[in-house]
C-alpha cells in the first residue's frame, strides 16, 4: 500500500498535458492494483485461486514498472524523482514472482500451506 500511496503522489507532480495524464492513468491503476490484489489473493478461497491472484499480483508489478519507465524516458519528471519508484516496482516484481514460483510449485506437491507448522504423520507411532 506505500507503494501505491508514493506513486499517487508522484503523479501529482505530472504536468498537465495529454501525454503525462494518459501515462498518469495507467500508472494510478496499475500501482494501486498491487497492493488491492495481494489483499485480494491473502484471503483466496483455495490454493488455486491464490496462485491465479498472486499471478495479477505479478502482472500489475510489472506494469507499474513498465509505466515507470516512460515517465523516465519521456522525462515527465526528473530521474531522482521516478528511480526510487521504479527499484521499488521491481524489487516489488521480484518478490511475488519468486512467491508465486513456491505457491505453484506447493500446488504441483499438493503439500499443505504452512508444511512447516504440520509434521509428517509417523505411522509407526499410531500402531
């Protein structure tokens, strides 16, 4: 949510033209949809509506990035100002990615959520 938070008041500091407010849009959306769809997949239903979630989690990380990107390189604010935002869409990528890698492949191993916390049923014990 800070992420979403930073970057609204970054795009404040827009100028007002087409362009800028086009790119505004898109990058308000994406940015904000990070957090709302992490929320989103912490309450999912099942293991498979998780994974599906994280997925948008992934994908509107990587859009923030991407819309970072243009507001770079068409130069609608100094570099100082984006950088910072921009690292932080990618470390932000990086991390649910490397989630959603375990969260797919826990599903493949149909292995419980929290394996850690349940321990192997030793079946010479309940003999």
């Amino acid at each position: 949510m800070a992420f979403a938070v930073s970057v609204l008041r970054l795009i404040d500091h827009f100028p007002r033209r087409p362009g800028p407010d086009a790119v505004a849009r898109q990058l308000a959306k994406s940015a904000t949809s990070v957090a709302a769809n992490y929320r989103a997949a912490c309450t999912a239903r099942s293991r498979q509506e998780f994974v599906a979630k994280l997925c948008i989690v992934v994908e509107e990380a990587d859009e923030s990035e991407y819309w970072l990107d243009v507001v770079r390189l068409a130069q609608f604010l100094h570099q100082t100002a984006v950088a910072p935002l921009r690292n932080e869409a990618g470390e932000l990528r990086a991390i649910f990615a490397k989630s959603l890698g375990t969260a797919r492949a826990n599903l493949r191993n149909n292995r419980p959520i929290n394996q850690s916390t349940n321990p192997p049923i030793n079946d010479q014990m309940t003999k």
